[in-house]
C-alpha cells in the first residue's frame, strides 16, 4: 500500500494534475479494503469540496475533502492545504457480494477512479467486499548506522492499526535476523489513529561500513499461514556504509586481513594434503612403534643428564608368575627384564606346579646367570592368582610390577616409571601397551586415558605395565582366585576403592609389548570364556563395596562390562529447548520426548528465539495445553549461550533448585525410553559429576556424538565420527560410558548448581560455536567430571535449524570463537593435552586413527 495519507511519513508527493474538466479538480491515490483515499479541490475557491459517493447506482453518502494536503496544496499554490479525504466505504456493504463504486462532484462530473495500474481512469470500479488486512510501511534510511522506518498492520479496515510487527531483515542475500518493529513513532500513531509502537531500528554491524553498496532486504512476515512475506515500501534499500573515513579505513583493512586468513587456512588444507610425505596411521604402526621406540631412547638418555636419577633409587620387584610358556617366548621375556637401563631390580620368578621340566632348567639356568633373578617353586599348580601373591609375599622391592611369562618390556620401562614415580609422588602408575605378533610386528597399541574409574568399570583398560607401591599393595590384600582370569582387573578396582584418585598416574609411553599367540587373550577372549563372567563377578562386587545400586552384564560375550544404574533417586529435570521456527523438527522433538520417556519429574522450557512462522504459533498453542511444558519468547538475535543462559534463570523455582538441567537441540529426537534416567543416574552414581552427553547418532545410525576430543589443533573434535551405532569404537569407547573432556550441547545434562558455580555459558564472546566445549572445560577445571553415557541413544540431525557456517559472515564469526578459545585455554593442561584422548593420536583426521609423529609427542 502507498503510505502517503494525512500527515504520514512518506516519500515525495505526487505532482497533482488536473484529473477532471471545470470547476473541481482531483485524485483518488488509492481504493483499497474499502477505503478510498485522496484529494479534490475547487477551482474557484469556494471551500471544501462535497464528494457523492455511489454504490449500484444509488448515492449513498457525501464525502468532505478538509483532511490536510501540504504536498498538493504547496504544488497548486494554493492558501488552503485542507483538501484530502480518506473514507471507508460503509459497513452495509461488506457483504461478501460485488458492488460498482463511483464518486461524483456536485456538478455531477466525474472524479476517476483508479484501474489496476492505479491510473485514473475508470468512471466506476468493482468493490468485492471482502474485508482483508492492510499493511502500511516506509523505510525512512540510515542514520548513526542504523536502519529505520515503520511498518503498521490491521487486519480489516474497520480495526485499529497494530504495531509490533515481525521484519526479517537480509543484506546482500544474507540472513541478518528478525527484528520486531516496536519502538515508538508518535509521527505515524498520530497519523493513521493507530498504535505508535511501529518503528524499527535495525543496527548495521560494523564490517559493512566498507564504502561499498549494499542492498538491504526487509520484508514483514506473515501472520498466517497462507500469506506470504511482503516487502516494505522503499525495500530494497540500497546503500553506501561509512561514518568517517578513519572508519572506512579501518573496515577495509581488516576485510583484507578476514579474506587473508581464508586464503591462508585454504591454502594449508591444500598444501597438507599435497604433501608427499606419508601420514602415519595404526595401518603403519609397526614402523611407527620403531621410530617412537627410538625418540623414547633419546629423550631418556637425555634426562639421565638433565634430570639424574638418585643415586640409590629404590628397589623394583619385577613379579612373574610362570606356567608353561613357550620356550623361545620365555627366554625374549627374561632378556627384556636383564636389558633394562633400572639396574635396581629382582625378578621373582614363580614356577607354578613345576610342570614343564624345561621351564624349571631355564629358570634356574637364569638364576645362576643374574643374581637379580629369584626363583620360587610351588609344588602344586595354584594358578595365576595365588602364584601372583606368592611373588608378592617374596617381593622385597620398595615397587612391585606386573609382569607376564611370555611379554616384552620396552628396554626403558622400569627407568620412564620410576621417573614418573619420582616426579609425580603417585603410589600406582600404568603405562600405554601394545602387542606383538610371533613375527615380531608390533600391533594393536593401546593409547590411554589418564585415570578414569568409570571407564575402569568398563573394561580393565589399566592391564600392563603396572609399578605399585608394595606397601599400598599389601594394605590392598592378596590377589583372588575367585576371579581368575580378571584377576588383575578385580585389583584394579580395589585400587581405586583406596587409593586416592591423584595418586594413580598414567605414563603415556608404549612401555610393554603383549604377546600375540594362538592360545593367548591377546589373540581371542575365546580362549578364556571364564575371564567374562569373572570379570562382571568383579565389576559387580567392587560396586556392592561402594554401596553402589547397579546390575552388571557383559557386553556382546567380551570382557566389557555394562552397568545398568538402578533408581536411586528423581531429582527434577528442567528440559531446555532453544528453537527459531521449524515447526515440524520443533514440535516432533518436544512430541517424541514426552511420548517417549519414563523420567517421572522433567519440565520443558521451549525458549522461542524470534520465530514468526503462524504454524509456530499453532505449535506452541498445542505444547502449552501440557501442564509439563512452559514457552520463553526471546526477541533477540540468535546467542545460542544467552538464549540457554536466560531460560536457566527463568525456570529456576525452590522446588528445582538441585535438580539437573538438560540442554537439548531442537533437531535431537529422543525415542528410547529410559533416556533421561540413564543420564541422571550416570551424573548420581559417582562423586562430582558436572555434566553428561549422549551418544548421537544420524538418521543413517551411524555416529554423530560419541564425546569430544579438545585441543589447539580442532578446538573440539567429535571422535568416532561416522562409525556404524553399534561400533566397539577404540577400546570400547562407543559402547562404555566413560570420562571425557568435553560433550555437546545438543544433548548435555549439567546439575543446576554447578552450571551457577561456573558461570553457564559464555554469551560474550561464544555466541554460537565452542560455548559447550568451554562449559565443559570450565567444569573440568572446576574439578568435576564430564562423563558420555553410552546406554543414552538419541537421533541428531545435526544444525538442520541452524545451517552451516560456510557464507562469510559465519566464517568470520567462527574464526573470532576459535581464537577466543585458543587464547583463553591456550597453555592449560586440559586444552593442551586432552586428558582423555590419548596425545598420540591427532584430532585434526580420523580420531583413534591417524598418529602424531613420533618427533611431536
């Protein structure tokens, strides 16, 4: 609709010309939803003119033109500037019927009424007598870097004008928000009779102040569903950004510098892969193990100048239990002992039953060789466990470690643990592992975590090389046969139970080699079925200590463990759901929940961020017949922290003061029934628990959230990334729930009281990527910890509300979070060498695959 009416803001008037012969002259501007605007004048001067206005014929009202026409009168030179009318037809004739509308001067001459060019032509119109809505609208322009205007809406012509409209703003065919068009503008409040809160003030962002065109785009979205957006009078708007020149300046350059980092970050991408030398892989780690076990030498002759070892240091008794090994097997495993660069040891060797006639000659062939070397014989076999606490009783050693009749020690094994001993005070320490096949490649490395007990629950992911305190060994208790074939596991956990969690230390150096042999566990558990059961028999009775409620059940027949909570407590749960639109993905996630879960107190806080679709609208009237779920409207731009950080406080009553809050997309469709209960549980059942994530996964079931690995090089980095749902992943990680150092926000469980403590998420400078990963960097170094629940499934379509960041403006904003976050946790322990993910591995390719060069680690 034009805007121009009685002293309404507009653009330039139109030059009035002579429309009608003899004494009366005029112009209907516009006929529109029944009302019929416009200006006529007497050529002689006698005073308003009287308009007739006919319907079928008939004359049925008189319209008086005194509503003020500056523009007309100022273009006619005349005295008189009231000489406009503006009149809505009379309500007997919206009927929903067609009728002929004409005006007419006193004289009878005709004043035309517009066609459908809005040419004066037409001497009668046709008048449909529907009552539709009618917008009005003007963008006035810039000013102090802001876009403004107007927009008014009413929905027929006999209501009042509305304010508050919804604008959807684009430069240069990029989104730049919603804005709502509510500030006040008393000019055209006055003017239309209507609601002064029409104005926007739309705030340009400073890098478009470039001297460059720009065209920007507002259009007033729809209120129902069938109506379409519709532009606003003078959009378009196309101009040139600058304040000063300084300032232009200044924009300009640091485009320069943006699009110089894009050629930058492209350019590495492409030198990288073009590179000619060969990327190590677990495919190449054999050779990869050779180069390692070279740095390592080094790096250790090295220490022995910078660092010295005491001059008496402690005695390490080397414990070996000896069943039947094969002979050339035995013999490598006793060399690698005498080949260490620790001279300070003994090597208690336990001949189980004396079975094997050569095994007993080696062992006192060796003996006699090394004065170091002690050996026990039992006249009966007693089996793994007991011989183990035979070597323990004999143990004379200050340090004991764990060592198997047929394995390999790297030659610097018992120096890198005792230096860690030394350094870090720990009274356990584990080393990385790998194995070793009868060819002597080495393969299938095992890259450790540092301690994580409910990984540990998970898997005895410890296993080899073990250096223990005999002191807290002992005050540990001997070793049982109850659980032969998880003996070591069973210790392992009796550990954690008493020895404080700082005191056990991980070595991350590939220290021992596992031997791989036909009959071994290293080749196949099938060769010891028992191990399974007797490990969830350990599992089980290390929970019953701790008074922990859980069943456990091994996963698939191999020695993973799966421990099924049971209820302790329901501590209520606010469910946060932020969402713009979408209604479909928006109403099915919040539909499928409820469907879905069994959780017995959660409440749901939809938090609308500007949305305007009129099937929203119908959505949320829906949702909110359900007393469990509440709407937070948010008129802002989208700040995924903020818009999370504001319904935290707004849910917040006395009676959910300690409960959980789970942040959760609009685009994660939860359907397994216990998925909320398997989160709280996980966050109940071990102390200082400050957040838990879910395993994700794509409509095509394969992996989309299993953690995330942290670092300078990816910031956050999704491992297991497109594995199949049911994958093992690396050592389980897929299937075990286990400690990690960040998890997404798409689907994180976070105690309310410590989400307070460290200070929610950071709406400042982390608006949109990273704020989950630094929330959860905050909380790990806060001192609790992040665990991924691997009994939580649920289905992640992964920023299908959100779209990528791959148009500029995105990329710019990505770039600025990534670097506030490399200078934030740059230099941290946590960022810098991820707890959790073993160093070795990169982030920055396939997780658990690609290896660092051995020169980085």
């Amino acid at each position: 609709m034009p805007a121009s009416s009685s002293n309404v803001p507009a653009g330039p008037a139109p030059s009035p010309r002579r429309t009608t012969p003899g004494m009366f002259r005029g112009l209907v501007d516009s006929f529109s939803h029944g009302v019929l605007r416009g200006w006529a004048v007497d050529v002689l001067g006698r005073g308003p003119v009287t308009l007739h206005l006919l319907a079928d014929g008939q004359e049925i009202e008189k319209i008086t033109c005194n509503l003020p026409r500056g523009d007309v009168s100022e273009a006619l030179g005349l005295e008189s500037s009231e000489l406009g009318f503006e009149h809505m037809l009379p309500e007997f004739l919206f009927d929903d019927r067609p009728h002929r509308i004409a005006l007419r001067f006193s004289d009878r001459s005709v004043l035309p009424l517009p066609d459908a060019d809005g040419n004066p032509t037409l001497e009668s119109t046709s008048f449909d007598s529907a009552l539709l809505p009618e917008t009005r609208s003007f963008i006035d322009g810039l000013e102090n870097a802001t876009l403004r205007g107007w927009v008014t809406r009413r929905p027929n012509p006999r209501a009042p004008w509305r304010g508050g409209q919804l604008l959807s703003v684009s430069v240069d065919g990029i989104d730049l928000g919603t804005y709502r068009a509510d500030h006040f503008r008393g000019d055209v409040g006055a003017a239309l009779k209507g609601d002064p809160a029409c104005g926007f003030e739309i705030p340009i962002p400073g890098h478009l102040h470039d001297r460059r065109v720009h065209r920007f785009e507002i259009l007033l979205l729809p209120e129902q569903s069938d109506q379409e957006a519709e532009p606003l009078q003078n959009s378009p708007y196309v101009t040139t950004l600058v304040d000063d020149q300084l300032a232009g300046q200044l924009v300009e350059i640091e485009g320069v510098v943006t699009e110089l980092h894009r050629q930058i970050t492209r350019l590495r991408r492409e030198m990288r892969a073009l590179l000619p030398t060969e990327r190590p892989t677990l495919q190449h780690y054999s050779r990869w193990a050779e180069q390692n076990r070279a740095r390592l030498l080094a790096a250790t002759a090295q220490a022995r100048v910078t660092r010295p070892l005491p001059e008496k240091p402690p005695l390490i008794s080397v414990l070996c239990p000896v069943w039947k090994p094969l002979a050339r097997d035995f013999e490598a495993a006793i060399e690698s002992v005498r080949n260490q660069t620790y001279e300070n040891w003994e090597l208690i060797l336990v001949d189980d039953g004396a079975v094997c006639p050569a095994t007993s000659a080696l062992i006192k062939h060796y003996a006699k060789l090394d004065s170091r070397i002690r050996p026990v014989t039992l006249k009966k076999n007693v089996g793994i466990a007991e011989a183990t606490n035979v070597a323990i009783r004999e143990a004379r050693g200050k340090w004991v470690a764990f060592f198997d009749h047929d394995d390999l020690l790297v030659d610097v094994a018992l120096e890198t643990m005792m230096r860690a001993a030394l350094k870090s005070g720990a009274k356990l320490l584990y080393s990385d592992e790998d194995k070793v096949d009868p060819a002597g490649r080495f393969l299938e490395p095992h890259f450790k975590p540092d301690f994580d007990h409910r990984f540990l629950m998970g898997c005895n992911y410890i296993c080899h090389l073990v250096l223990i305190e005999t002191k807290a060994l002992r005050a540990l208790g001997p070793l049982d046969s109850t659980y032969n074939g998880a003996q070591d596991h069973d210790l392992m956990l009796r550990a954690a139970e008493h020895i404080p969690h700082p005191a056990i230390h991980h070595v991350p150096e590939i220290l021992y080699h596992w031997r791989k042999t036909e009959n071994s566990t290293a080749a196949t558990i099938a060769n010891k079925d028992y191990a399974v059961q007797a490990g969830v028999d350990a599992v089980q009775a290390h929970l019953d200590r701790l008074g922990l409620k859980g069943e456990v059940s091994a996963i698939n027949g191999v020695t993973h463990y799966r421990v099924a909570w049971l209820e302790r407590q329901a501590p209520p749960v606010t469910v946060i759901i932020p969402f713009r639109d979408y209604p479909e993905l928006t109403g099915r996630c919040v539909e499928d929940f409820l469907a879905s879960q069994t959780y017995p107190d959660f409440r749901i806080v939809l938090v609308d961020n500007f949305s305007s679709r009129p099937e929203t609208r119908q959505l949320l009237e829906k949702l909110s017949q359900d007393p469990r779920i509440s709407v937070l409207r948010i008129e802002e731009g989208f700040n995924y922290s903020r818009l999370n950080n504001l319904a935290v406080a707004a849910s917040l009553t006395p009676e959910n003061e300690d409960g959980f809050l789970l942040f959760l997309n609009n685009d994660v469709f939860v359907t397994q029934p216990d998925f909320l209960t398997c989160m709280v549980q996980e966050a109940l059942n071990l102390p200082r628990v400050g957040a838990v994530g879910a395993k994700l996964v794509y409509p095509n079931r394969t992996i989309q959230h299993a953690g995330i690995a942290v670092g300078p090089e990816m910031i956050g980095t999704h491992v297991h990334h497109g594995l199949p749902e049911h994958a093992y992943g690396y050592v389980g990680r897929i299937c075990l729930s286990h400690e990690v150092t960040g998890v997404t926000g798409a689907a994180m469980l976070v105690p309310r009281s410590v989400f307070r403590e460290v200070g929610g998420f950071d709406e400042e400078q982390l608006s949109v990527a990273y704020n989950d990963v630094d929330l959860c960097l905050k909380i790990r170094a806060g001192g609790w910890r992040v665990l991924y629940c691997a009994d939580a499934t649920a289905e992640h379509h992964e920023s299908l509300s959100r779209g990528t960041d791959d148009h500029p403006e995105r990329e710019k904003r990505w770039f600025h979070e990534s670097e506030t976050m490399r200078e934030r946790w740059g230099g941290h322990p946590l960022f810098e060498r991820d707890p959790a993910y073993p160093y070795a591995f990169r982030q920055d390719r396939q997780t658990f695959y690609d290896l660092r060069d051995p020169e980085e680690l």
